[in-house]
C-alpha cells in the first residue's frame, strides 16, 4: 500500500520577515486558517498519512496551531540553513519510508490532486525525483526549467543566475518535490553550500541527480494561479482573495447560491447546506455551521461557534443568533 511507503517534509521554519511580522510566515490566515493548514490537507487529500514538519522560528506557536494535527511529525532546524539542510535534519524521520514528498508549508494554494498526481506518476515511471511545474506568462523571479532538445529535464536556473535567453523561459518550479529516498540520502551528503546565502538548497539534489544519470521528472501540471508567492501584505490579501473565490465555487457547486460572491466572506471551515441562500455583504467567520435551506443575510456577520438549523433566515447586522437581527 503506497500511503505506508512514503512521506513527507514540510518546511516551515521561517520567518515573517519579509511580512514584517513577528508571527511565523506559515501561521498567517488566509480565509481564517493558517496557510500550512491548506498544505498538510493536500498532503492528506493524497493519501499521506504523515507528515514531517521542520519548524525553527516562533515553533512554539506553530506547534501549538497544530496541536491537533495527529498526523504531524515536528523536527527542529536550527539554525536554518536552506532547504536542503532542512530536508537533512530530517533523516532519521524518512529513511524506513521509499518515498519523501518535500513540500513548503507557505503555499496554501497547493492541490491535493496535483501532489497526488506527482506521487503517482513518480512511482510509476520509477523515477529518482520528480517535480511539479507551472508555466506562467510573467516567470520573473522564479527558478526555471530547462530541458534539453528532447523536452528531458536538466535543471533548474534561478532567474538571478539565468542568461537573458533561459530567463524567456516560462516554465517555473514552484517546489512540490518528491524523491525516492534511497537516492536522495547519499545525495544530501553532497549537497554543499556553494551559493551567495552560504545555504544547502533542494535543489541541487536534482542537479546531482542528472549528473549520475539518474532519472528525474518535471510535470507541467501546476496552475498559474495556484503558485502565488506570499512576500508581502497585498500578496497576502490577494492569496485570500483567491482561496475565497474558491471556497465560493465550492459552495456553489455544493448546492448553495451565492448571490453576490464578490461581497461575500465565508471561512474555509464553514459549513452550508444545500439550498440556503447567502445574500450580499454576508460574513460568515470561523467554523460556523449552517442547515439546509437557510436564507442568511443582507449584512449579516456570524461568527462561530454557532449552529444555525435549517430553514432559518438571518438578517443582520448581528453576530450571532444571540446578537440580535432577525431570526424567523
């Protein structure tokens, strides 16, 4: 069964700095969760059942985020030396398993099916690492990927160290890895940090790997919009913006009307059942849940923790069924 073979490692030692925030970069919300929340879901969604994750900055309240979380594995990096190195604190969590995804725990945009699809495809051409691939319209800032005249894998060229010509290349890595951990082990071993942040980089491993011949898979099977980097607040917001357009689609597709998606908030944890109606200016905070057939707003804030029973209707403004507004 290939969810007791493999794992994986999820990075999430660093720091806010670039937010400027003293709060850990992957407990930023995005729809009221932690971004690393979405990641270990997609791991799950995939079918591995344990995750490792490497913590470092603040990890007391990354660990107490995710108190809960039973299939969480925490290791420690300190100091923090680059993804490689993160990736070799954790040998003695992965060497009894065939295979490691290595994943970042501040892509909360990641799909369960595409980290499915990497794994399946990873074992099935019994390949020594295979990555993920997007292919975007402006690839400025990202690593890219070159293939030969053949369309194999060569390596990777991060846009600071690319030629104008590989810097028109617009297929990009958005780090979803997943290796075969009898290759990546010795290959840690080799990795060093010959780089201007003195840092052992992942990377590089898929470099080792294509000069001992060993095979590596890139698959373009990342959508644009699911590769945002969070780098900044108005980054931050426009992650938000489109994990809430697709908690909308979601619900909508569940048997919900939205009837204006553009003025509506709901929470990722939120639950609505089919045939209730949220009408314009609707917040719906935390894990509220809501019945069948029920009609809530204008203007109507509800936070959780609340049942609303189906067939209610709520109008707001309120908080609450115990805030005030209409309940009929």
């Amino acid at each position: 069964m290939l969810s007791s073979r493999i794992t994986a490692v999820i990075l999430a030692a660093g720091k806010g700095t670039r937010l400027k925030s003293e709060l850990p970069k992957v407990l930023h919300e995005i729809c009221g969760r932690p971004m690393l929340a979405y990641v270990l879901d997609a791991c799950r969604q995939a079918d591995v059942r344990r995750c490792v994750i490497v913590v470092g900055h603040r990890q007391d309240l990354v660990r107490a985020a995710l108190a809960d979380d039973a299939d969480a594995v925490w290791v420690t990096q300190e100091p923090q030396q680059g993804t490689g190195h993160a990736v070799m604190v954790c040998r003695e969590q992965i060497r009894n398993y065939e295979h490691v995804l290595v994943l970042c725990g501040d892509g909360p945009l990641i799909r369960g099916e595409v980290v499915r699809e990497v794994i399946e495809r990873h074992v099935a051409e019994d390949a020594a690492a295979t990555l993920a691939t997007a292919v975007l319209d402006d690839p400025s800032g990202y690593g890219r990927i070159v293939r030969d005249a053949g369309g194999r894998f060569r390596g990777i060229v991060e846009h600071a160290d690319a030629t104008p010509e590989q810097r028109q290349i617009r297929e990009v890595n958005p780090s979803y890895y997943c290796f075969r951990v009898a290759d990546l082990m010795p290959a840690l071993d080799q990795l060093r940090p010959n780089n201007r942040k003195g840092e052992y980089y992942i990377t590089d491993v898929l470099g080792l790997f294509v000069a001992a011949g060993k095979k590596v898979l890139a698959i373009s099977s990342v959508r644009p919009e699911d590769i945002y980097s969070i780098n900044s607040r108005r980054e931050l917001a426009l992650v938000n913006r489109v994990m809430r357009d697709r908690i909308l689609e979601r619900l909508m597709d569940d048997g919900v009307t939205i009837i204006d998606p553009a003025t509506t908030w709901i929470d990722a944890r939120a639950r609505i059942g089919r045939d209730s109606v949220v009408l314009p200016g609707s917040i719906i905070d935390g894990p509220v849940t809501i019945g069948e057939g029920c009609r809530i707003g204008p203007l109507v804030h509800l936070a959780a923790p609340l049942d609303v029973p189906a067939g209610a209707t709520i109008t707001g403004p309120t908080r609450g069924l115990d805030h005030g507004g209409d309940r009929r």
